[in-house]
C-alpha cells in the first residue's frame, strides 16, 4: 500500500512540476511577445518618447471635447493618465457646439526646451459665413507631457482662408522647423481625369480634394513663416501609378472625395520622407503611402511601392483599413515603428492603435504589418 501512495505521490509531483514548467514558458511568452491592435481606442495616433517614456495621443479616446493621453515604458502596455487638454482653458479657440463636437482632431505633442507643445485641430469660433467644416489647426503648452495643456493664444496658430486640420511638425538639422497640414476637402473640387470618369459614369457631379501644404514655423510655435506651398495631391491622370490606389473610394462609389491627409515628415541619410494617407478614413479603402525629397518642402515623389499599408482582408487577415500614422522608435532606438490606426473585423467601426515595424533603406520604406498575430517586443524591453 505504501508503494502505491509513494508512485502516487512521485507521478503528481512530476506532473505538477511538469505543468508549472509549461505556466513559466507561457508567461515567458506572452512577455516576449505583442499582438495588434493594442488595447487603446484612439484615431489618428501619435507618440512622444522623452526620459525614458513613451506618451501616446490621438483622437477621441473617450476626451470629452479635447486629447486624451497614455503612458508607457515599452511601447505595447500603456496606462491611462486622463484628459490632458481641454477645449475651454483661459485661451480656448474652438467651438464645441460645431459639427463633429468641435472636431477636436489629431493631437501631437513636441518637446522643445523643456515645455510641451500639442498641436491639433478643431472648429474655429469665428466662423461669420457658417461654414460646416471650418477646421484650423492650434497650438497649447504644458510642463509635463501629462498637461494640462494651455493654448498659446485666444486664436489658431494661421488663418490660411480655407479649412485645415493634421499638424505634423518637423524639426530639420539646421534648426528650422517646418509644419505640415492637409487643406480639407470641403468646397475643393479638382478638375482631373478622376473627376471626368465620374462625371461619365454618373457616380458623381465633381470630386472634391484634400492637399499637403508645408510652411516653415517660427522656432516658438507663434506663427508660420511665408506662405504655404503646395507639396502632396491626389493624381490628376488616371496613367498615373499613384491614381488606382488614391482614388479607390472614388472608383467604389463611396464618397466623392479624394484625401491626401494624415502626413508625418521624418529625415534619415539626407532624404525626406513623407507619409501620407489617402481615401475615406471611415471606408476599407484608408491605406498609407509615402514620397520623397532632397528638401523639406519639396518637389516630392510619390513612391513606386505605395501603398504600403493597407487592409488584408483579401488576403485572409481581419484588417479592414489602416490609416494617419506616425512613427516610434524602440526603447533602445535600433528599430523603428509605424504607428497608426485601424479597424479590424472585431472592431468594427472602432478605430484602435497598431504598431508594426518598419524599414527604410535606399529611399524606400517598407512596413512588415498590417499584423494581428504575436510580434516580437520592441528591441531593449526588458522581457523579466
């Protein structure tokens, strides 16, 4: 009898070390490893690395008319820090009564000389012909990246004449800064062979547009510099390569629009590269692309790889559409990601964070995404 309970005790007590062997194994894995999307329910999604932490920013995100913000140590676990800015602060601009509830859009967060300077967009206030979309882009300070943030002044950062929304500021080695916006769509109509096959087609009487502008921004965030110049469009020729990717929520009937918005602006071996997303961010058809330069405002090519993210449903993935990124780099700084927004089958309409890396040699960049399954963590994250 005693043999019995000793191969008893013997086999469970194998058994059980067995079994917690395989629990250290899976825990071992699940911290080596991330999987999209990320727990994180934001649009348009930007993130700041600065001593030793990542802050991440974006639209909605359960803001209650201003910017939400997270906080991380290795870019995939992120704690929520609260609303960081809020719309009626001393110098507050918007409207939160307009269309979108004050369309408080697309936040980014840049660290100059110790303060924090967010960027976004939102409906101005003054508004005398009642224009529905009447978007312009602002420009707050804090101490920490954590808020609260406060606008410069009682007005956006320039009244260009038309609507304009997705900051994107760029700081070039010379130390002039540059910003970057989309000119909205709204009462744009381009004349293009695009145009002319819906009008043929009856899909649409005209197609309106949307364009990257740059201009150089004044070292303290006061103002602009000169004026715009044109840097990003949507195709006018449908021969052109770029034009069956661009226009595909035209060609789908979705909407008669064509976007050209959401761009970040970075350097690397003295070429600039610019990321851009195209097509309507609510459809199937958001998807990323990028040009290049020899100057920070230009001339750009588009790229002969473009898209290079877009949804991966017609490949099997649950993707539905990828769009407005920005860029991080790991905690060790050796790998490089791209960081945007997507919906998934899951999701549905929801838009969360996804971040997949991202190469860029010889002037082409390459992104290894859209992923939903385990990716390896950041380089440098500590896996204990």
């Amino acid at each position: 009898m005693k043999k019995v309970f000793f191969l008893i005790f013997i086999v469970t007590t194998l058994f059980g070390r067995h079994l917690m062997a395989q629990t250290a194994q899976s825990v071992v894995a699940a911290k080596a490893t991330y999987v999209n999307p990320l727990p994180v329910q934001f649009g348009d999604p930007y993130i700041l690395q600065t001593q030793g932490m990542y802050y991440l920013y974006g639209t909605g995100g359960g803001a209650d008319k201003g910017f939400a913000a997270y906080s991380s140590k290795d870019l995939v676990n992120w704690k929520a820090e609260g609303q960081v800015y809020f719309h009626n602060n001393k110098n507050g601009w918007s409207d939160p009564k307009a269309s979108w509830g004050g369309a408080y859009w697309a936040p980014e967060v840049y660290e100059v000389k110790g303060k924090f300077y967010l960027l976004y967009s939102a409906q101005w206030k003054e508004n005398p012909t009642k224009e529905v979309e009447n978007f312009r882009i602002g420009v707050a300070v804090a101490d920490k990246p954590t808020g609260p943030f406060i606008d410069l002044t009682d007005k956006p950062i320039f009244d260009p004449g038309y609507p304009i929304i997705d900051a994107n500021v760029f700081f070039d080695t010379n130390g002039k800064v540059y910003l970057y916006y989309s000119r909205c769509c709204y009462k744009h109509p381009v004349e293009s062979e695009v145009a002319d096959l819906a009008r043929n087609k009856g899909w649409f009487k005209e197609i309106e547009e949307s364009w990257v502008y740059g201009v150089e921004l004044k070292p303290d965030f006061s103002g602009v510099v000169g004026e715009p110049v044109l840097i990003l469009r949507p195709p006018v020729a449908l021969n052109d390569k770029q034009a069956e990717w661009e226009s595909r929520s035209v060609t789908a009937r979705e909407v008669n629009r064509r976007w050209t918005e959401g761009s970040v602006t970075f350097k690397k071996d003295n070429t600039y590269y610019m990321m851009y997303s195209a097509n309507h961010f609510g459809g199937r058809y958001y998807a990323i692309g990028y040009a290049t330069s020899n100057s920070p405002l230009g001339p750009y090519k588009k790229a002969a790889n473009n898209p290079v993210l877009q949804k991966n449903t017609d490949q099997g993935g649950a993707v539905t559409g990828t769009g407005h990124n920005s860029i991080a780099y790991s905690p060790d700084g050796k790998e490089m990601f791209c960081v945007y927004h997507a919906r998934t089958d899951k999701t549905g309409d929801e838009r969360v964070v996804c971040i997949d890396r991202m190469d860029v040699k010889n002037g082409r960049i390459t992104i290894l995404g859209p992923t939903t399954t385990p990716q390896k963590m950041p380089s440098g994250v500590t896996t204990d």
